[in-house]
C-alpha cells in the first residue's frame, strides 16, 4: 500500500502516483510599529494541499475503474482519512479535482496511456487534529540527524 484515501487505497495493481507535492501554509500577520518596521505574530495553521500526479498503463498494470471509484468518494462530498503507507494518520482530506488525460486510444475506446492528476485539501477538523497529539519519543523519530557528533 503507498497511501490510502477512505476505502480506496493506492497501490501497485491499481492505481499508483509518480509524485506527490505537499503544500502547507503558515499564517502571520503584521504587526505596525511605531518608526519600525512591522513585526509577524503567528496566528496559526493555513491550508495544507497534496497533488499526485501519475502515469497508468492500463494494459500492464492498474485500471481505469480506478477513477471511477475516486470520483464516487468526491461525490460523497466528505472529508476522507488519508493515511500514508507507513501507516501514519495524515488527518482527513477532501478531494477537490480529478483529472485523467487519456493517449494512444485503442478501438474499444480504452486508453493505452492515461496521465492523471488529483488535488487534495485539508479539512480543517479540530477533533482530528487535538487527537494526533505525538509523544517526545515519536516526534524524536523524525529530528534530524546531529552532525555535531
């Protein structure tokens, strides 16, 4: 499993994502001072948006049924729990688009080629977010080595 959205889940036989970009954003507001130049006050989390994007061959591996499914989940018009394949609770996620551009169409009508792209957007769901309250140990998994020593 490379990533699981809801029911559906990303892997090798059916669907799979070449890239994947993660946009998070951080709001600060100015602060006007007095002959200064204005300071920043943290005022908390902003958006935070995942693109995939890929390449499926239909005919070695994956099918397009795949979108199909995809697009029932967005028609739900409910926020999905993403979870990366390591197992980690990203939080829940609403699907904003889908797009599939379809190549080298055999006569059936089905493609030999489909390049896709899907963009996700946080749900701002405060219950989820108090609940995914990491220990010292666990955040210390992903510190950064110490190259002092």
């Amino acid at each position: 499993m490379l990533m699981s959205l809801g029911p559906f889940v990303f892997h090798i036989d059916a669907i799979t994502y070449q890239a994947l970009r993660r946009m998070d954003n951080y709001r600060w507001q100015n602060q006007d001072r007095l002959n200064q130049r204005p300071s920043q006050q943290f005022t908390g989390l902003g958006e935070s948006r995942i693109e995939l994007n890929g390449l499926l061959y239909p005919e070695y591996k994956g099918t397009t049924h795949a979108f199909q499914a995809l697009r029932q989940i967005a028609r739900l018009g409910k926020p999905q729990l993403l979870i990366n394949g390591h197992g980690l609770l990203l939080g829940r996620w609403c699907i904003e688009s889908i797009e599939e551009n379809q190549q080298h169409i055999l006569k059936q009508g089905d493609p030999r080629k489909v390049h896709f792209r899907m963009s996700l957007k946080r749900y701002g769901d405060d219950k989820i977010t108090k609940g995914l309250q990491y220990t010292k140990d666990k955040l210390s998994q992903y510190a950064l080595p110490n190259k002092a020593g």
